[in-house]
C-alpha cells in the first residue's frame, strides 16, 4: 500500500477469487476456504509444456485481515475495491459447493492457467450462495464500487442454459 500511496495511486483492485482458489473468507460458507483456497500444485514453465508441481498451494484472508487492509488503506487514502467472480473462474467454489455448478461432479482446485469450463449454474440455488457471498463483501469495502466479474468465461456451459440470454452473449 505504501508504494500506491507514494506513487499517488488511489484504488487498490483486489482479486479475491478464481478458479485458481478463493481468497477472501466468507462466514456462510466455510467450505470456500477449507477447500476453495487450496490446491495441489500449481502449472509450471511454458502453457504449452503442461507441466505441474505436486506442492500445496494456497491460504486466504479472514474478514478481519480485510478490515485491516482496508483501514490501513483509508489511512492512505486508497479505496480497495474487492473483485468477485460470478460467473466463469468458478471452480474453486465449486470444488468446495458442487451443487452449484451444472453437474454435481467432484471438482479440484484448478492448477492450470487459463479459465475453466465449469461455471456456476443459474439455479434458485446458486443465485442465494452468490447474494450471501455479496452481503458479507459489501459489509468489508464501505465503498460504492464493487468489481463484479462475469467476462472471462467458456460459452461452453452458457450454450445448455437460458443464462446467455441474460448477459446479452
């Protein structure tokens, strides 16, 4: 934060979940960092090489870390805007809530680069987990912006669902 504020930087955008892990704690779902915010190894050299480590990687930040953060940053005054996923780079969630995703099957952390096929699915269910995700961000950045991010995602899954209409692809 202090380079920011030397350089007179007044946003900090924070990127708080991925396929890759989550990052933030969320109080209603556990599961989001006992499982979302680990995985087992992670892509190493060139993309095309396809080759990965066996080391676990990960952790997260837990509300009050955040609220440090964010205070520590106001000092500075630097906004931190928190960036949330809603649609693709989901597979960290849904390792840890299978039953949001359009198949109930058993996910990993994602190790590789690049965006996942699995996405959230729009049910009655994953739109609550999502709003109950939401409560708890917003209650952490008194600010008016927050990033919420649905463009890098595979049409794959968009295809089989009426979810395509509402984001206009």
């Amino acid at each position: 934060m202090n380079y920011l504020a030397a350089y007179k930087y007044n946003k900090f955008h924070w990127h708080l979940t991925d396929d890759q892990g989550c990052i933030i704690e969320i109080k209603k779902y556990p599961k989001l960092t006992e499982v979302g915010a680990w995985r087992n190894g992670s892509q190493v050299g060139a993309y095309s090489d396809m080759k990965f480590d066996d080391k676990k990687y990960g952790g997260f930040y837990s509300q009050e870390q955040i609220k440090e953060v964010v205070a520590y940053a106001a000092k500075l005054h630097i906004d931190v805007i928190p960036e949330i996923e809603i649609l693709g780079h989901a597979q960290a969630a849904l390792a840890a809530y299978p039953n949001l995703g359009f198949t109930d099957e058993k996910l990993e952390v994602w190790k590789t680069r690049g965006v996942s096929e699995d996405i959230f699915c729009p049910k009655e269910e994953t739109f609550q987990f999502l709003q109950d995700v939401m409560d708890e961000v917003i209650a952490l950045f008194p600010y008016v912006n927050v990033h919420i991010r649905d463009d890098e995602v595979s049409k794959k899954r968009l295809k089989e669902t009426s979810f395509a209409v509402i984001l206009r692809f």
